[in-house]
C-alpha cells in the first residue's frame, strides 16, 4: 500500500467518525427533547 493510499484511507476513517460524532451529537439533542416532553406531560396530568 503507498502513502497516498494509506492517506486516503485515514481520510474517509476520518470522515466517517466525524459524520458518527455528529448523528450521536444530534441523537443526545433529539433524546433530551423527547425526555422533557414526556416529562411535561406527566406534569400535567398528575
């Protein structure tokens, strides 16, 4: 494998953890959403 190859690989390993760095982000954003909607409505009715 040549440099270039290697540097290309590292590339898209780094590329693909940057998208899943963000999808967990946006996931830990979504799921708190959810947790303090639910979380009102029990509020609410009680």
């Amino acid at each position: 494998m040549t440099t270039t190859e290697k540097i290309a690989n590292a590339k898209k390993r780094i590329d693909e953890l940057e998208r899943l760095i963000k999808y967990w982000n946006d996931y830990d954003h979504d799921e708190a959403k959810i947790v303090n909607f639910t979380s009102k409505i029990k509020n609410k009715v009680a």
